[in-house]
C-alpha cells in the first residue's frame, strides 16, 4: 500500500493536497517501521523517507495534518512520531530545532 493510499483510507477531506505528495510514488515501507526493526536500519529508513519530504511541495500541510490528529507512528511532514510527540509537548522550545 502505498503512503497515498493509506491517507485516503484515513483522511478524505485532506484529498487536495495529497494530490501533490512527493511520496505518491513511494512505497508505504519507507514511511512506516516494520516490526522489530533494527536502530541502525531504521536510521537509514527514515533519513531516506526524510529527504522525500524535504522536497515536498505539501510538507507542511502533511506536518499539520499529523500534528492535528496526532498520528501515531510513520514519518510525516518530516518528522517521525517521537519528534512530532516532542514537538507537541514543547511546542515553543522544539519546533526549530526539529526542523534544522
Ligand atoms: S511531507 Fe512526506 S509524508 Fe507528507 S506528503 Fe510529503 S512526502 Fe509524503
């Protein structure tokens, strides 16, 4: 399943602007942790899912959706679910350094 894919089976009204992700074409792996995977493995993953988002032209649509329903696991908007639960925990003190 696909990244689109999986946010119109979530999300219906957010359609516009998934329309223009950059991860259309990605596979959902990428995104989203296998089970039991490996420090090492998962660091690469995401830095790979990290550098599709950056050239994004919907990456803060993506951020704010996810922020908004609290999205509980996968990279979106570039940040990965422990980065996004910091950034909502410490919203002043974390949002720049979360996107440097
Ligand atoms: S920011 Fe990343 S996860 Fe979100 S739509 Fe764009 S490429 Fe996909």
């Amino acid at each position: 399943m696909r990244i689109s894919d999986r946010l119109d089976a979530r999300v219906e009204f957010l359609r516009p602007w998934q329309d223009d992700a950059a991860c259309s074409r990605e596979d959902t792996a990428l995104f989203f942790p296998p089970d039991a995977e490996r420090k090492g493995p998962r660091f690469r993953r995401e830095a790979r899912a990290k550098a599709v988002c950056r050239r994004c032209p919907v990456i803060s649509e993506c951020l704010a959706h996810a922020l908004r329903v609290e999205e509980p696991s996968g990279i979106w908007g570039a940040l990965t679910e422990e980065e996004r639960t910091q950034l909502l925990s410490h919203p002043a003190a974390q949002r720049e350094s979360l996107w440097a």
